[in-house]
C-alpha cells in the first residue's frame, strides 16, 4: 500500500487506483458504493477525497490484522497430486495457517473455486501455459472469483505478461487465446496490470540451490499474506 502524502487533498481515480492497488473499475465501484468520497470535475474527471482513502487504508489494515489471525482458505489447482503434497507439507511450518483445497483437474478446480471462494487460488507451474491462460481469463471474469488473488509461476509470467492484464475491469473484449496481442497491449500501456494476479518463485529445480536452505515452497508464505493484503482492498 502507498502512502498519501499530506500536500495532496484529492486524486485522480487512477492515482486513486495506485495507492489502493486496485484496478480503475474497482475505484470506481467504491465511489458509487459510497465507500470513497467523490466528485466530478466540469470537465468530467472524477476527483477522489485523500482522506476518504486514508480512512480505506486503515480499514483494510484492520482487516488484514483480522486475516493473519485466521485460517486463510486457500484453492490450488496442480497438474500432478505430488506437487499438491509437496506443497502442503510445507505450509505445516508456516505461522499463517492455511487451509488448502486441491484439485488436479482444472475444470474441477474452476468449479471448486466457485463454490467455496477461497481467499486466493494457487495455480501449479506445470499446468500447461494455454491451460494456465484460460484458468485465470476465467476466473477473472466470473462474478463470484474475480476479486480472489490468482498466484502463477513467474515463469509463466515471463514467457506471457499478457496475462497480467486479463483481469482487468475496464478491458472489453480480452482475447486470451492470442496471448502475443495481450502482450503487446501491456508493453504499450493499453492495459493496466492486474495487481491481483500475483508471482510466485519460478519452478526451475535446476536453480533450486540458489535459494539456500530454504526450498521454493517456504518462499511462499510472505507471497500468501500479499495476496490476502490485496484481497482485503
């Protein structure tokens, strides 16, 4: 979370979107529900009250002390049930406790997170990039998971950036079979990157040395608790 500082009384809806790390329609959603103090401009821009998301920032501190001193309900979507119990055996030793729902099958995983809106989805690096594409397109746009962080493989995220704004409110017409487009389109601006779309430590097991004495997994404990962060936005 950014910081106000005390000069600035108002802010533009994508200032206002940066220091909440929030997309634009999120903003937006929050002024008509009353939750930010808002007016328009002569000329049509919206103009957000900096107290008003001083007073957002606080809560959501609140709440996200609440959060660490509960059971986060994870939802993790693997290609191979071993990776799922490597996994969970490491987040036995964590300090926030996570309760983790596995799938091996992505459709299932798709309807499981549905029904049980977990407070983030866990996507397994070696579930197929194209697959991997069409999980979060969807979960980004279904009403009752597009607030829910996604984590990926950084990998994946090098290899298509693009994904990075799939979920992105204020985007028609996504076309996420055409991942070099989607590209294109964040490398120029034309789509704001999802903050909710959250990287993970590559899978590569060739430079699993490179991180000590601690193994990729036990890297995922501070990935968890700023996902739940963003959640509480």
């Amino acid at each position: 979370m950014k910081a106000i500082t005390p000069e600035l009384e108002y802010l533009s809806t994508r200032q206002s979107a940066k220091v909440l790390q929030v997309s634009l329609g999120t903003v937006q959603k929050m002024v008509e529900l009353g939750e930010l103090i808002a007016w328009k401009t002569r000329g049509g821009h919206r103009r957000i009250l900096a107290s008003s998301l001083d007073q957002q920032l606080a809560r959501r501190k609140r709440a996200m002390r609440q959060k660490t001193t509960q059971n986060c309900i994870a939802m993790g979507i693997f290609r191979r049930v071993e990776n799922s119990h490597e996994l969970i055996e490491s987040i036995q030793c964590w300090q926030l406790k996570v309760d983790m729902e596995v799938s091996v099958d992505s459709l299932e995983g798709l309807m499981k997170a549905v029904s049980i809106s977990p407070d983030l989805i866990f996507l397994d690096a070696l579930i197929p990039p194209v697959e991997q594409v069409h999980l979060i397109h969807y979960l980004s746009k279904n009403k009752d998971t597009q607030r829910i962080p996604i984590l990926v493989d950084e990998g994946f995220i090098r290899l298509h950036p693009g994904v990075m704004g799939l979920a992105d409110e204020n985007t028609v017409g996504v076309r996420s079979q055409y991942p070099k487009a989607l590209q294109e389109e964040v490398e120029n601006g034309l789509i704001d990157q999802n903050p909710l779309i959250i990287g993970y430590p590559a899978t590569n097991p060739e430079l699993e040395t490179a991180f000590g004495d601690k193994n990729r997994h036990e890297l995922l404990e501070p990935i968890f608790i700023q996902a739940l962060n963003r959640k509480c936005a």
